[in-house]
C-alpha cells in the first residue's frame, strides 16, 4: 500500500522525507509507504562505480628560482586505478532501540524508497525503520527512526506508548557492531500532520539527535487515518 502526505490508513505510519513527514495507521497488513527523498547521503555507496582510468602522464617541470641544470623537482600524483583508493568508511546501522519507561525493546531495521520514491515502513508492526539515506543515531544531524502505533491485525506496534515518553527519559540505540548510545529525552510534540517542520525534522545537519515519530492524535474513521504525529526528539547523553 502507498501511503501519501494525506493519509488513509488505519495504524500505520508513514513518514516524508523530504517533502511531508506523515505517519498514519493501517487498516490491513501490507507494507506502507512514504514519500522520502530518494538521494542517498554522503554515507551510503554509489549506485554505480565508474572504472579505473589511466594515470595521466605529467611533465616535470623546475622549481622556481632552481639552478639552471639542476634536476627538476618530482610532481606528486595520485593513482586513479579503482584498487589504490582508499576504502570508504562503512556505515554502520542501528539494530535496536530500547526505551525502558514506555517497555520498548525492539528491532531497528533499515528502510529506504522504492522505485517510485517512497519510503518504505517494516511490514511487521514489531520492528522499528531506520530511515537508511538519513544519518545514522550519533552522525551530526537528525537519526530518525519511524515506528507504528498500532494496527487492525496485528494491534499494538513499537510506538503505541511513544506519547508517554517525557523529557528526561532514557533512550538507547544499538547498533550492528555492537556498540550503543544512551540518549536523553528533550522534548515530545504532537503535530498537526500538515505542520509538521520538516526542515527541523529531517536535517542533515547539527548536532546528532534522535527522532522518533509515530502517529497519534484522534482517529479519523471516514478517511481512516490518525490526525496528528507524536514526535520525540533526544540528544545524547552526556557524562
């Protein structure tokens, strides 16, 4: 099922990002979808890798001020050959969060867009998405982590509580390494699904920060869809 910044769906979110982040319910269990900027970040791999290129020829030529005769200074150059690049750092993705004050512990799984540019969201209303062309939890700018609230077959998903997250919560991600991040409510919003600030929401940019966004609201039974968009924002613990 495709889901569009006006939602029909019952228990199911959705989340735009880059045009409108907007989360809602279902009312079966198939898959939803988004409207998402397809344009991985820096992070993730190319799509296609162009292949190695000879090494230009260069012509050395005398340093300034060098003696005439003498042997002319040595150019740098770098190779273009493919094997003599240095390798990419790898990203590495968030496997699990755990919320301990609304009994979150659950599965992270990466999400991305289809082919008409929509933002995939887990079948399964257990697992949690990682929006995979965003940051990773800990990279500057917003890790934003998508969740369902509920739904008609299965009931209640990840986020049913997220509403009852208060600041001064803790929060922690782990990642597929191993490695884990405790972060620190700040704030929880209810938005209007057509005023949500998606610049603030959807940055790439800043200090890192977690956001965690279900739906919420009432329930709007004709157009089957939640109004609103619990959103959660944490930073990172300090010591």
């Amino acid at each position: 099922m495709t889901l569009r910044p006006v939602l029909a769906s019952l228990g199911l979110l959705a989340l735009v990002a880059a045009v409108v982040v907007a989360l809602t319910g279902r009312p079966a269990p198939d898959v939803g979808t988004v409207l998402a900027d397809p344009t991985p970040s820096p992070s993730s791999s190319a799509s296609a890798v162009p292949g190695p290129t000879p090494t230009p020829a260069v012509t050395p030529t005398p340093s300034p001020g060098a003696e005439p005769g003498a042997a002319p200074s040595p150019i740098a150059t770098r190779s273009a050959r493919l094997e003599d690049q240095p390798a990419a750092t790898p990203v590495v993705a968030p496997a699990s969060i755990r919320a301990p004050a609304i009994g979150v512990d659950n599965t992270v799984v990466e999400v991305g867009v289809d082919p008409d540019g929509l933002m995939t969201i887990p079948a399964d209303v257990d697992e949690i998405g990682w929006y995979r062309f965003g940051p990773t939890p800990g990279a500057p700018g917003a890790a934003v982590l998508a969740g369902h609230v509920d739904d008609r077959v299965q009931g209640r998903g990840a986020f049913f509580d997220l509403q009852r997250l208060a600041p001064g919560d803790e929060v922690t991600t782990t990642d597929t390494d191993g490695a884990s991040t405790t972060w620190v409510v700040t704030g929880r919003t209810t938005y209007d699904k057509v005023s949500l600030p998606i610049d603030e929401l959807m940055t790439r940019e800043g200090t890192p920060r977690l956001v965690l966004i279900t739906c919420g609201g009432d329930f709007d039974r004709t157009a089957r869809s939640y109004a609103s968009n619990v959103v959660v924002v944490a930073e990172p613990l300090r010591d």
